[in-house]
C-alpha cells in the first residue's frame, strides 16, 4: 500500500492510544495501525488508558465502550472536556450499533465495527478525524491569536490617547503663555511647528502600517474566493440526459452561499443549495465545512458502508447535531435534493431555504412548497420533504433569498415572488445574470442560481 508524504512523517509518527479490555482485538488493532506507520500504545481499561493520555502525547484514541473499572462512555466525557481535540473513534461490536450511535451523540468522532478487517476503511477514518482535529485546533489559535491582537491594539490605542492628550495640555500651557508673553511667541510657535512636523512623522508612519495591514487582508480574502469558487462543481455539466448549472455571485470577496451536484454510483444524482448566515470569513468556513460533511458520506457510500447521502431527511438531520455541536453562532438554510436516474423521480427536503424553489412542468412554473427549520438552530430538526417525478423537459431552480434584493423594480415582495416564477422561461442561468447585469453592479446579499433540467 503506497504511502501518502502529505499525512505521514516518519521522524514525527502520529501516536495512536488503543483502550479495549480484549488482548486480541487490541493486538489486532495495533498490528494494523503500526502497518500504516502509527506509533502506537494500549491499555486494557478506560481509566489506564486515561492516565496514559495524560502522560504521553496522544493524537487519536481508539476506544471500546464495554470495559471494566471505567467503561468507554465515562472516559469519553472525560475527554470531550478535558481533550476536546482529540479524536476519539469508538471500535464497537456489529451487534452493538446503537451503543455506537450513542456513543457518537454524546462526542465520539466516528465509530468502526468489530471485528476489523478493512484497513483502507480505517485509514480513511483516521485521516479524516486528523483532519478535523487540525481544523479545530487551527481555530482556536485563530481565537487566542485575535484575543491578543485586540489586547495589543487596545493598549496602543490607550497610550496614543494619553500622549494625545498630554500634547493637548502643553499645547493649552503654550497658548496661554503666548497671551501673557507676546515677546516669547516666535519661540513658542518654533516649538510648535517641531511638535507638529514629529506628529505628523508618526501619522504617517501609523498609516503606512495601516495600509499595509489592509493589503494584506484583501491578499488573503482573495486567496480564499479562490479556495471556495474551486469547490464548486463544474459548470453546464451532462448527466444521464440531465443538464446541471450554476452561478455563484458573492456580495464580498467570500461568500456564505455554497452549491454542490454529483453522481452518487450509478443511479442517483445528488444536489443542493446552501445559505449560510453572515457573510465573509466565518461564513465562507462554513461552507467549507458543508463541503466537507457531504463529501464524508460520499465515501463511505462508495466504500459500502451506508447510503445516508442519498437519504434528504437523515443526512440533514445528522448535519444539524454537526451544527449544534462544533458551530456555535451560525445556521444553514438548505436544500437538498436526490434523483433517482432509474425511476426519475425527485426525493428533496427543505430546511429553511427562501425563496423555495420553482419547478417548471409543461410549460407552468410553480413553487415546491416545503415548509422547513434551518440547520443549527434546535435539536430536532423539523423539515418537510416530498417525492416529485422528474419528466422529459422539466427544470428545477433553486435560488438564494438575495435574488429577491437584486429586482428592484419589483417593489413588493408578492411582485418579486411571481416575477420569480417567471425568470428562467426564456432564459438559462448565463441569460438570467446577464439579462439583470448582475456582474456589473455591487449586490448586498450573495446570489446564488442552480437549474436542473431533464432533456430528452
């Protein structure tokens, strides 16, 4: 098996911890893991194998949940609050599954069935986990890392102001000794214009740096648009007689709207339309992190391990517990849709996503009423789905709510609902955005465009 250089670094192996009370299982794991270049170490109970990871510097952990003296469940909260970053992967027998669930409900990243034969599987498993660790990890350096620039620029900020204010008191000093002493005004004002020209030295030096600064960020706003616009998926592209494309148009250099579509075997078609709130950086993230989730239960589908990307009510629930638990201060408006190129036929739900969107059937254009919460809100998810044949000739649009602020010539929201219905009769995305110029004006919110259409 080839080895990847990007993941491993032979003079700094990862350190894996391995806590199950079955000497085989835990000779069996071992042996695997060390075949892929982990270093590894065992313990046969949760409470020794905690103690190790105090010790040792541990990156992942593979834990049983039925264990004596401490089981599996109670070393896991113990780790989510004293190692949140730590990756904890739950190795659980097949007749066990639901204690797995369980076990990834209250903060296991992701769990494997005994017994273990599938080591591409588990190496998968593995690199994903490190993968989300450093991300989570990166982040909270970013946090301390911010914390303390505020910190730095306020204390900087603090003492401009009292030399500021000092200057201000020598100036007062100086203008009222100018009024007593008009002989002494030609030195006073000397002293003055000394004080103003080093003043001035220092603006300009502060705006340097300030421009400097702002060049920067713009550099690397840029770099990410770049990033994000290369996860979208191509243009005007052919499937199994459906013809799929897109238009993403950010209101900043990043946007926190998010489009994917993409085979799922060889019978189904997965697609959707992602707002995420805010916009910029921290929305831009996550779409990354949508990305990134779907794209997780795209492998395992093609590993044979389950078919939730094809399932629009389970995968939405499981991202909104990815929401709840790991994105404190955002919520996803979504909608997503599975074709099945056997049947034709359309299985979709909606969470949340305004304005919904328009399918057009024989000539008519109507709205796919779905009636749904965003994603990362409240613990259950509430979203109505729905199954719709997909005939010769029909075309789905789904649009993001900033293609209502971009009709202004529309003034009430009714006028812009049915004008809506009636964008795409004559036009394709291309006609739609070159028809309102929205390349050539600044838009206050993300626009977003995805059509898909059954030819003959």
């Amino acid at each position: 098996m080839g080895q990847n250089n990007d993941v491993f670094d032979l003079n700094n192996k990862k350190k894996i911890i391995i806590i199950d009370d079955n000497d085989m299982v835990r000779s069996v794991i071992r042996s695997m893991l060390e075949s892929l270049h982990y270093d590894c170490i065992t313990a046969e109970n949760g409470l020794t194998g905690l103690e190790l990871i105090k010790k040792e510097k541990v990156d992942l952990a593979f834990i049983d949940l039925d264990m004596p003296v401490m089981d599996g469940f109670e070393l896991l909260n113990i780790l989510n609050k004293e190692y949140p970053t730590l990756p904890v992967l739950i190795v659980s027998g097949s007749s066990d599954i639901e204690s797995a669930i369980r076990a990834i409900k209250k903060g296991a990243w992701d769990f494997i069935v005994k017994p273990v034969f599938n080591l591409d599987l588990v190496d998968a498993n593995i690199k994903q986990a490190f993968e989300k660790s450093d991300l989570m990890k990166k982040n909270i350096r970013y946090e301390q890392e911010l914390e303390e620039m505020v910190i730095k620029r306020t204390a900087k900020l603090k003492e401009q102001a009292l030399a500021l204010e000092k200057s201000y008191v020598e100036l007062s000093k100086e203008i009222k000794q100018r009024m007593i002493a008009e002989e002494k005004l030609s030195d006073l004002n000397r002293k003055l214009e000394l004080k103003v020209k080093e003043r001035t030295g220092q603006l300009e030096k502060l705006n340097k740096k300030l421009q400097a600064s702002v060049t920067e960020l713009r550099e690397d706003e840029i770099a990410g648009r770049k990033i994000q616009f290369e996860l979208l998926p191509e243009k005007n592209k052919k499937i199994s007689g459906y013809e799929l494309n897109h238009y993403l148009i950010p209101s900043d250099y990043l946007s926190g709207d998010f489009i994917d579509y993409f085979n799922v075997g060889e019978n189904h078609l997965v697609f959707y339309l992602a707002d995420v709130s805010g916009h910029g950086v921290p929305a831009a993230f996550i779409t990354v992190f949508l990305k990134n989730f779907v794209r997780k239960y795209l492998d395992l589908f093609n590993w044979e391990f389950n078919d939730i990307v094809l399932q629009p009510h389970e995968i939405c629930r499981l991202l909104n517990c990815e929401m709840l638990d790991f994105v404190s201060d955002k919520f996803i408006t979504l909608f997503y849709g599975v074709i099945d190129l056997r049947k034709n036929t359309l299985s979709c739900i909606n969470c949340g996503q305004y304005p919904q969107p328009v399918i057009y059937k024989n000539g008519k254009a109507e709205y796919i009423n779905l009636k749904g919460s965003p994603l990362g809100i409240i613990d259950n998810i509430s979203a109505e789905s729905t199954e719709i044949d997909f005939n010769v000739n029909d075309k789905i649009v789904c649009l993001s709510d900033g293609i209502l602020e971009i009709l202004p010539q529309y003034p009430s929201l009714k006028d812009r609902h049915d004008i809506i219905l009636t964008l795409f009769d004559e036009h394709d995305v291309e006609g739609v955005i070159n028809n309102h110029k929205l390349n050539s004006n600044r838009i206050p919110d993300d626009v977003t465009l995805l059509t898909i259409e059954r030819k003959e």
